[in-house]
C-alpha cells in the first residue's frame, strides 16, 4: 500500500436511483436515530436503577454501547453519500471504516457469546450465579471483550495493508466491508483467506457451538420444572437473547459465508443492513419489552404511575 494513497473507493449503495435517494436518506437517517435514542435510554435506565446493577444488566448496558457504536461507523457516512451525491472513499477513510467496524463486529459477537453464558449460570446454577459473575469477574469480562475486538481488527487491518489495488475500486454495497474490498484487491492474500477463516471458528462457529450447549442444559432445567409459569418465566430470561443471536448470526453468516454474484448483489445489502443497522436498532426493543425490571424502573424514571 505504499504506493497507493491515491486509490479511491468507489462506493455504489443499493444501485440507487437520484430519485431514490433523498427517501433511503430519510429511512436510514430515521433508523439511526431511533436506535441511538433506544440505546441510550436504556444506558441510563440500568445506570440511574441500583436495582439493575447485576451482571445481567452490565451485559445489557455494555450491548447497547456496542450498537450505538456500531451502526455510527456505518451510517453517518452512508447519510453523507446520499445527501451528497460524493461516494468516493481515500484510502484512511476506507480503512478507518474497516477496523472499527471489525472491532465492534467482534466485541458484539463476543459479549453476545457472554450474554448467553450469563443466562446457562443464571438458570442451571442459580445458587453461584453471583459468585461466578461477581463485579470483577464482569469488569475482567468486559475489558477482556474489547482487547480481544481491537487486536482482531488490528490484525485484518495489517493484512489489509499488504494488499494492492488499481486507482479506483468500486464496492457495491452501503460501507467498506473487508471481503468486499478483499475481493477487489489484485491478487490477494493466502494470509487473510487463512485469517478469514479461522474469524469464522472463533467468532462464529465456537460461539454458536457453546451457546447451542447452554441452551440445551437449560432447557432440561426448565423441563423439571413443575410449575407451567415457572417455566414460562424462567425461559423468558432467556428468550430475548435467543431472539437477538438468531437473528445477528443467521444473517452474518449468509452475508460471509455464501458467495453473491453481481445479479443478487442487492440482496447481500439487505441481509448486512439487518445485521449492521436493524439488529442494533431493535436490540433495545427487545431486551426492554420483554424485561420486566427495565420496564419497571423506566416507568420510575419517568414517574408514570
């Protein structure tokens, strides 16, 4: 890349009309919003609520950072493109893009893996929850999860370096996202393709394997239970976390996993906007609707009676 500081990315979202553009500008825009607001509401629900201050809620919290920072790298600059009709990225811009996406991809992939680690020893070993999940067991946990998110995106960004392009690249989809520019790249990397597919264990495969091993033990707990809304109640703990990781996984690993020719290129776009923008948007929803303590203790914030 030595030589290339004059490359320019070429970003073409969604094959979108002039027409159409100032109607994808206000959706997005409307959805950005929507869930910084969500997201925030719920931080300062669970921070202003002594009550919410259990390792359950710190996950929550710590989700609803990720989002907020998450669908930030993405959407501002896809607004920007829009309203301004200016789609060419340099190469730090691209790149800058790239790492913290990647950083905030992992710390989510991760805390999710956490958050259903949280719910199998909440519910299958009640009585050393907090002994196994004491503050700084949550605090290690934590500064663990976004070590491990920034060296990963470190690593992909040295690679991303080595790669060579020609003077413009045109991405077809609504952000820089590192296969695409990959797959752009003139001759490629034996070390990413290597890299790529060990992301996929660690940050896929071994995540989805462990939680589908709680799940399974804790609905054997939920199955000796006698009481039908003891088991109703129980597996609702759990449920939104269930909601949230099918729906993130499923549509990232299609988007990753299973190639895309140019004639359904646009359905690769809207499989990433669920996962990169509607997924943080709805996170919130979610978590907060089907929580009774976080409905509780907004009903106290607001005084509504």
């Amino acid at each position: 890349m030595d030589n290339q500081t004059s490359v320019k990315f070429h970003i073409l979202p969604f094959s979108l009309e002039a027409k159409d553009k100032p109607l994808i500008f206000g959706i997005f825009l409307a959805i950005y919003l929507t869930g910084i607001f969500l997201n925030l509401s719920v931080i300062a629900v669970i921070c202003l609520d002594a009550h919410l201050h259990s390792p359950m809620y710190v996950f929550f919290c710590n989700l609803s950072s990720i989002d907020i920072c998450y669908t930030t790298v993405v959407i501002p600059n896809l607004l920007y493109i829009l309203l301004s009709g200016d789609d060419l990225l340099s190469v730090t811009q691209c790149f800058t893009q790239i790492y913290f996406f990647i950083a905030y991809a992992s710390a989510e992939v991760t805390l999710l893996f956490v958050m259903g680690f949280d719910r199998y020893v909440a519910i299958c070993h009640p009585l050393s929850y907090h002994q196994i999940l004491n503050k700084k067991i949550c605090i290690l946990i934590t500064v663990t999860i976004w070590i491990t998110a920034s060296l990963n995106s470190l690593l992909f960004f040295i690679l991303l370096l080595r790669l060579t392009f020609s003077k413009v690249v045109s991405i077809k989809n609504f952000f820089c996202d590192v296969i695409d520019i990959f797959n752009a790249s003139c001759g490629g990397s034996y070390e990413f393709n290597i890299l790529l597919y060990a992301e996929m264990v660690v940050f896929g495969l071994f995540p989805v394997i462990c939680n589908v091993f709680s799940y399974v033990n804790i609905v054997r707990v939920i199955l000796r239970i006698k009481s039908k809304q003891g088991r109703r109640k129980t597996f609702s703990t759990c449920l939104s976390h269930l909601i949230v990781m099918i729906i993130y996984y499923s549509t990232g690993s299609v988007v990753y996993v299973i190639p895309f020719p140019d004639k359904t290129v646009i359905m690769k776009q809207i499989l990433s906007v669920i996962y990169t923008v509607e997924v943080p948007m709805i996170n919130p929803l979610i978590y907060s609707l089907r929580n009774s303590e976080i409905r509780k203790a907004s009903r106290k914030l607001l005084k509504i009676k």
